[in-house]
C-alpha cells in the first residue's frame, strides 16, 4: 500500500520533503504541490517528479485521490490549513510551529481531534541520530535518573531582518526547537527564566527581536535544564545536547563535512562543522517522514502529535514573558 | 542532457548504483539491468524504478538507447564486457577489480583506447570525503613535502569462505582500494614488502588466502609507505589514512552512527563505528557515479581511468609475490 | 633570595601546600607548621622536611624569621589569622573561602591594607592550564567579545555530611571555585538566578544544604552565563568550561589518566578522567604557590588579591538568596 | 630504609633523574654526582640538594656509602661503568643504550651477573601512563589475541649534527626507544625489514644516518609490526601506539599542554601536542626511578633487566643490515 501526499509549500522545507519523499520514503508518492507562487510550484514538481502542481492549496486538501497532505506553508496559514484538511479527512504533516497563538492552535487541535485523522508535528531533530541516541541512553538507564540537561544550539548566521520580522522572535523560531528537546528528553517544563538581548546585530533589536538567549527550565520531574541560543557562531552550526544523571552523562558533540585532522606548525585542528540545518539534520527530515507515512500505514499513532506542537508555543511565551518580566515565568501563568 | 545507462549485474553493488543512479545522480537514468539471475534483474528493476530488465547483458551493450553501462558482474566477466560495450561505442564504468590477469586487462584498455571511448573504475573511496580531504590537504600544500603514509584497514568480519575462494585473495579484494589510495594520494609506488598470516580463522589459510597483512611501500618519488590489513576488527569497519610530510600531517578517523558520548562509572565511550562499507562509503558511491555522469554529459575525461584500474591489479601481485618470495618486489619484476 | 614561609594548617591543602614548597617552588622554604592537632603537624614536617611545628599558630605569625604564611586552617579561622599575620607584618596566602560574612572579610581585607602587606586566595584553578588558555583565548581576542560562558562542574562524590554542614553549603564551598572562574574570565556579575535541589543524597538536604544546582548569571559587561554544579558525577571530576563569543568559542574538557582508547566489540571507549581534584588541579597548586613566592620576591602585586576572595562570597550569597526567594537577585541587594 | 645513590654524568638526563630522586622517589637519597665537567657536576649538585661531587666517576662508583649508581653519562663509557659498579658491588640504574657493540654488551652483562648485583636499563616509555594502559589492556585480554602493532614516534626536531655523528644513528639512538616497546608489548621479534632515507636534512645524510624510517617486524608469536620514525614533526612531539588483535584494539593518542578546543571561523583546533620528551615523558623518568628504588629496597628483581638493553641493540643492527642489503634480515643472522 502506497500512501498518496500532497504537499502545500515549495519553498525551502517544501522542496525537502518532496525531495525525500521521492527518494528515501518507501511506501510514499506525492501527488501534488501546491504553492501561491506558481513557478515555485511548478519547478518543484518538475525537479521532484510530481505529477501534478497547484496554486490553491485546497485543491490538494480536496483531491480525492490524496490521503494525508504536507503543510510546509507560512506559520500563519498552519492552523488554517490544519483544521481544513482535518475536515477532509485527511491526515496531517505540519512544519513547526503551529502557530504564535494558543486560541488559534487549540481550535486546529479540536477540528484534528474531532475529524478523528492524525497530526505530526515537523520537529525532526528528535528523528536525528545524536538526539535518538540522547534518549535511548535516558529511557535504557544508561545514565540513571536525570537531573540536568544542557542544551547548546548556535546558528551559523541570523536570518534576514525581513524573515526576523514575521518570525514569531528566537524562542518561537529557533528556541521552539529547543523546548521540544527538552520534553522529548526529560518530560513536561513548570517554570522558565530566561535572560536575553542583542549581542550580534542591533538590527536585529530594532526589529524587536533578541538574537542571544540563555534559559533555565525547571522540568515537573524536578531535573533542572538550560538552554542557549546564539543567532551566530561564526564556526558554524552548533549543536549540542547533554543531558546529567545518577548514573552517569550522555552528550553529542557537532558532525563535521569530514572525520580529518590536520596537524602543522601551529594548531592541530579540523575543517569546521556542517554549516546549517539542510545539511546537519537531512537525514532527520528523511526519518520523520517516513516515520510519518510507517505510521499512517500501519494505522499507528504518528510519534509527534499535536500537544507536541503546542507545548513548545507554551514555552516560548513563557520564555518571552520572563524576558519582560525579569523573573521566572511558571508555565500554568502563560496557560491560564 | 539525461544520460541513459544500462546496468550489467544486480548483485549488491548493482543495486547500489541502481538506487544510487534514481535518487541521488541528476542527468542520469538506469533504462535496463541485467543479470544472468532472472528474479535478481526483475527485483532490481521493480525495486528502482529502471522500465526494462534482462538476462543477457548483451541486449543491454547493444541497446540503441543505451549511452553508458554500469559492470556490475563477476570479477571474471569484466574485460569481456568492457571490451565489448567499447566496440558498441558505450562509455564504461567498470567495478573493481578489473581482473586479475594483466594480460586480459590490457587487451580491454586497448579496446577501449581504440574505440574512444571513456572507461571509469570503480574506486569509489576516492570520492569519500575523508580521502578526498587528505587529498586536498595534499595537493593545497598543507602539510608541505609527504614522507609517509599509514593506511589501516580493516573489515569487520571475513566474507564466507566461497566468496574467498574467488575473490583473488586479500590483496587483489581488499587491499587493492588501499593500494589505490597510495596511488591516489602518493603517485605511483615501485617497490613492496608484505609480511601477512592467518590470523582470524584457519578455513581462510585453507582456502588458500590469508587474512592479515601488513606492507611496506617505496613510492617513486621517495615516500615510504604502510599499509595494514584485517580480515576482521570485531568493533567494525576501521579504514584510517594518514599522510605526513614536512609541513605537518593529515589523518582521518572513523565514521560513527553518532557524536554521542555516554559517560557512566566504568568508562567514556562511544557506540561503535559504521559497521561496513554499504554504511560507511555510501556517500562516496553516489559521488562517484556523479562524477561519472558529469565526465561523460561534459565529455570531459573520467575522475578514474583504465590505468588506475590496471596498476592497483599490479601491486597486489608483487604484493604476493613478495610474501611468496619473502623478500621486496620491485613492480617492473612484476610488469617484466 | 629565599622566602621564608610558615604554614597553618597541615590537613590536606596544607599538605599539599608543604610538599608543593619542598619539591615544585623555587625561591622559597617551609620553616614551620602549626597545627591544633601535634601529629598532624608533626608528620607533615617530618614528610615534607619541614624544619619545625607547632600547634600554636601564633608562633609562626609572630616568628622573626617567617616572612609570609600560608593560612590552610578551618575557613572559620582564616580572617583572625589573616588580620594578626598582616599586622604581624606577613605576607599572606590563605584558602579558599576567606570567610562565610561580609564583616568579617572587610575587617580582614581592611587589616591586610593598613599593614601594607600582600594577601593572595587560593583560587587555584587560575593557574590550571586549561582555564589560563581559556583566559587567554579571550585576552588574545581568539573569540571576539565573549557573549556567553557556561561552567559546568561536578565532584566525584560528595563530602561527608560533617563537612557538608561546616562548608557553608555548596554555593561557600563548591560553587566559589566557578563564581572565581567567571570573574576571572568575563569580569564582574551583576545578577544571579538560581535553582537547586537535592537530588543525590537526601542526607544532604537534611543538613540544610543542596547538592545540584544551576546558576544563570548576568555580568557587568552584558554577557550571559550558566553554571552547573552536581556533588556527585560517577565517572569522576568533571570540570569544563566553554565561553562563546562573536568570534567563535573556546572550551575546555577533562583531562584522563591516560589518552588511550580501547575499541572492543561492545563499544569505543577511554578510562575514566582523573577522580578529583588532588588529581586533576595538582599542577596548578604548584603554580599559584609559584606565582605567590616570585611575586613577594620581585616586589610585585601576587594575581589573586583580597577582593578576589571577597566577591565570589557575595555572589555565593546572591546564590542563596535566589534559591530562597524564588527569584533573580542583584549582587547590590546583597552588598546592601 | 633509604637507598643511598651516585649519579654519573651530570647533563640532560643526569639533571632529570637528580631532580627526580630528590622530589618524586621516597626512600631515596642522592649522595653524589660526578661528572667530567666540575662546573656541571657542581651545578647539579647545588641545584638537587646532592652533598657531593666529583669530576671521577670511580669515587661513586668505590664511595662504601653508594649502595647504587645511576649511569647517566655518554654512551660509550656504560658499558665501562656497569662492569666496575658490578664488581664493586653496586646496584645499577644505566640509560640507554647500553652499547653499539655486543661483544660490549655481553662481558657487561656478564659482570652484572657475576657480581649478583641489579641492572636496570632507562627505557622509561615503559612507565608512560600511556604505554603502560596500552600493556594492562594485552596482558587483561581487552584486546584477545595481538595481531599486529603500529608506533609511530616522531620528534620535534632533529638532534645537533655533532650529536647525530656519535649517536649511533637513527636506530640506535631514537628507534631502540620503539624496538624496546615492542617487546615490553609483544615479546620477542625474530624479523625486521627496513625502508629509510634522507627527507628532512641533507646534512644528516652527510653525517651517515637517515632521518626517516619505516620499520616491519615479525614477532615470534606471529603478530606482524610496524614503526615509524621521523626526525622532524613541525607540530611536536608524536608518539602514538597502537596494537590490534582478535578482540579489539588498543590506541594511543598525544597529551597537549591543555584541552583545550578553540573554534573559530577557520577551524575547530587544539594546541599543539607537548613538544619534546622532556614535557611528554617526564612522569615516566620519575615512575622509572621509583621502581627501581623499590625493586633493591624490597630485594625483588628490577622491572627493565640487562637482556632488555641488549635485545633492542640488536634489533637497530638487523634494521641497519635491512637498510644496507635492500632485504629481511633475521636477529639470529646478527646474532650469529
């Protein structure tokens, strides 16, 4: 049984997921791609080998012969999109985050709930190798019982101030990553302080926005965590997660383009780390999808579901209310 | 311009380029597959996508459509076809070895020469980016004038002992990607001194190869070199080089399904390396037929031609002439 | 030109103290040791060839012949031994910390002042050879300007409750050493949160202390910092930091018993880092001693002065303070 | 009980071992030290705490107080000092290597064994924390069976020419070090062959020595070796060893003055590794003297035995007659 998609989106994340569901998903064929702009639609289904192409996503929600529909779209039309397609019957990949706003994610939610088909949150670092590995260490008592967490996640360089602007801010774009990492690892967050401000381009503050972050989390499980966010290491893409228990530590170190050493007259060093997301975590998109259509083939429930999505959009606006509050910030405050 | 290939034999490897040449090489496509098992071509064929298959490589040689052939067969048969797809004027790439016969591998070098057609073999390590960074450093002057070269290599297990039987012994199966990386690296090499044994398992001995070696190498332009092989590491595929010259040194580690550390109250470790060369190179396959396909679009020369193929075969046997003899074995000994 | 020294205190620091003096300090020579205990004195001078003890460490600050002491005694005496040695006209190097109340190290600091002579504090780690090159990392300008620091630190095991309930509690005794090491490098701190738990030993807690904590701090200079501490890691002494900055990060990790790795069939692994601190910070004892003794001899202000023992106290304190009240807590609330 | 010791020769290593027994060796004591030169054997003298000095050997080596002597002068004058030290009585500490002559070696040897005194023989890579981790994982069976060995030793810089010309070559002076360790790890080898030529200073090769070399080995129980040698490494001292066999693998990688990591935006590097022995091995020399202290003071035989300076000697001259006849060259043919 082969599942039919249709992707809506060919932008960045939209051309990935064609990519791999045409190369490394068996079991999987998109149909089509939908896109406002129609040469992006169009080129993607050239380049992809999607039979068909759109500029109204609701022609693919609508397609009969489509089965569970891809939303790569802008943050704003997610939820949109997601109830749409519920209504539809439709099964559902999201790209995170759902949204900014709660009401707006819990009526997406309800319409997923209600139409009784299933949703899969994009957060595909927890389909990475150093993550997966992260947490088969907790969940197999390599470390014992957790107590600290350690989050270290640094861009390469800031995306335009355009992108800033519309971005929802670090901890709704790039810290929302972060938060799901911490529930994916150690269970649910009560409590958040953050610390924040504008070290790498004032740009980026005149734009309201903070582009270096620390954060302390208190995890319901007692543990304590903290993550840190910079918008740029000139080094490349820092990833790094360690996580501290009774019975010993587990941490990930970056990968690098090459396993090589050079030694000279003046350091013993190495090439720099993969650059950026498309190349550090391809193989994770690859995995979450076909741990998407593995799911809704076997009529399982998908591994990232829609609180999955929420939570995280919890985090960040307690992150972000700390931020302005200078002071730790409890999660059923930002709830309520 | 979309290159048609024609893939002869669909054994492990075949499948490799097969499923290399659909997902992963642009401006290529696999029209038919051969193999001289039925149900193996028809599975290749239905599990990548290629329309047509067949048990007669020669439909596949002298297929009007067909611009290129992939030999994917037996050891044996390769300068057979190679020849042949020559005179049908298709441009060849060719797995390793060539033969193991110099006679035979120089009667298909000249049909290729004389039809002007290209021949690549199949030394895909080439293309891995760790050698490729050795190279590089190499070439860009990083580690000044090289003095010395250590490869060690070694598979995780032995292949069963028919396939040892056949394969022309370690060092024309095995080695023979580590006497092509001495050329690739260093230039060519005239002299070589093997010590080897019988080390991981008797029936080896008996089938009349061996399964440790190591050996020496005198390099025409006056570096020393060593390479190690094992039959069998028991903690995985270790294939390790390193150059240093006057101005440093360059090595290359192991490639590990993960950059996790786990760190508890017996020890630091880490999960074990890529376990062989179907996890480790694959990367380096899919480079290869790229380069291959990008040769051939530009109708620029191959990346690895018939020679490279042919003095890697040479080296291996004053490799065992060496050992027979006991003694170091110049290669115009063994050319004379 | 030798300096004449007299220490107090022979437990373990000033054992450590005594032997460094003997064997790894130029220009310098231990000629007494007091200690309330007579054999702790006693065997310390017959190990360490010290020509005198006492078990009144008056005598030592009161001797002709003494030109500086070295005060090792119990944190509770280090400020009436600070005051009488300086107006004793001595030279001072004393322990870590100088003393749990802000009063009392004032009258200290003050005394120390008016008599004109030197005070250093044992903050060791300075002088360790992975925090210096860290600190000159930064001073060199190898990172740009330093956004971000995190520490994290963890004992072996923890001390028994006895001590725990005379150490001033984690912050005082533990996490000073990292409240020094971000002076240090960054500068000043000028708000800290914490949260903290007891998470390793219940005993602990019932002492009125914790034994896991984190700390974010903001410094003067609008950087962010993290610090972890655990009382108990059971692969050993771990003691990293990392400072990241707009021109790249510089980080340090443990130092091991040996740079061996084993690679078996179960996994690729190293020994165990060095246990704990008599271990791992041996080296760097002998250099502030060294620092101290050539700055007396040349006349020069020693690296570590009296308001470097201070201020990691107010910080421990600002700690506490947050713990308690739930909240971020200036350092200028506590001064008040 | 205190050994009461003589040293002889009162340079480099002299220095070393006088420091050493002087801070690092309990039970030891040095009551003399002679040397040809007055102003050195006084300097040394002075430096280490020694009550006497002379410029005539013999007055140690005939002194009733002396229970043993340490021969640290040049190496053409052990041989001399061991049999008068034997024959007096004395236990012996000799660096290495004993002699370049084994008629030499033997009447020595047979001195020592005549006179029922003690010889210990200066390799003190055997003390390294390094190789002695590498030796605990063969002799614990972490690795199984050993089938081969790689070292890889190189020096920072060549030794002075002068120095070259009296050092006994290469092999003598510098390989002896590895041709010890691959005893100390594998036993006895019956086989070398040698490749090695001029690539770092023509002027070395003026001087009649080659400063770069590979070195093969057959062991007696089978195991296949390897050693390198350069006498040039611009990035510092390397000094790696690694031993193969049927359960795993034992490695060793270089300690550098920190661990420290910088990353920047052209590289992720460390220091470079400690430059020269004197940095890398200097625990050794102390962990070797202290065995030998301990070895007389409890009557048990010394861990590095007379046959241990002799077995490497003549390893160089079988790797030496490799080089001159261009062929393997069996012990028992220098032997003979």
């Amino acid at each position: 049984m082969t599942i039919k998609l249709g992707i809506i989106g060919a932008g960045r994340i939209g051309r990935v997921h064609a990519d791999t569901l045409r190369t490394r998903v068996p079991g999987a064929e998109a149909l089509a791609i939908a896109d406002i702009y129609e040469a992006s639609a169009r080129s993607a289904a050239a380049d992809f080998g999607i039979p068909d192409y759109s500029v109204d996503p609701a022609e693919i929600i609508h397609s009969g012969d489509i089965e569970a529909v891809v939303i790569c779209s802008s943050t704003d039309t997610h939820c949109h999109f997601i109830s749409e397609a519920a209504r539809a019957g439709k099964n559902i990949f999201c790209e995170k985050p759902i949204a900014f706003d709660l009401a707006e994610i819990d009526a997406a939610l309800a319409a997923v709930v209600e139409a009784g088909v299933q949703l899969q949150i994009g957060f595909n670092r927890r389909f990475d190798s150093n993550h997966a590995r992260i947490k088969s260490a907790i969940d197999g008592g390599e470390i014992g019982q957790p107590h600290t967490l350690t989050i270290i996640s640094r861009d390469p360089a800031p995306p335009p101030i355009d992108y800033i602007k519309v971005s929802g801010g670090l901890m709704m774009d790039m810290m929302i990553h972060d938060f799901d990492m911490c529930r994916f690892l150690l269970g649910e967050v009560e409590e958040i302080f953050a610390l924040a401000d504008v070290m790498v381009d004032p740009a980026i503050g005149e734009a309201g926005d903070i582009d270096t972050a620390k954060v302390m989390l208190r995890f319901e499980n007692g543990a304590i965590g903290t993550i840190e966010n910079s918008r740029q290491a000139v080094y490349g893409y820092d990833q790094r997660v360690e996580v501290f228990g009774s019975g010993g530590a587990v941490s990930s170190g970056n990968w690098h383009p090459n396993a090589v050493t050079v030694s000279d007259a003046a350091s013993v060093r190495r090439d720099l780390p993969l650059n950026f997301f498309m190349e550090r975590y391809m193989d994770s998109y690859a995995a979450e999808m076909m741990a998407f259509v593995e799911a809704i083939r076997a009529g399982e429930t998908v591994p990232v579901v829609g609180n999955d999505g929420r939570a995280p959009v919890l985090m960040a606006m307690a992150g972000m209310r700390s931020i302005a509050e200078k002071r730790p910030v409890r999660l059923d405050e930002v709830e309520a």
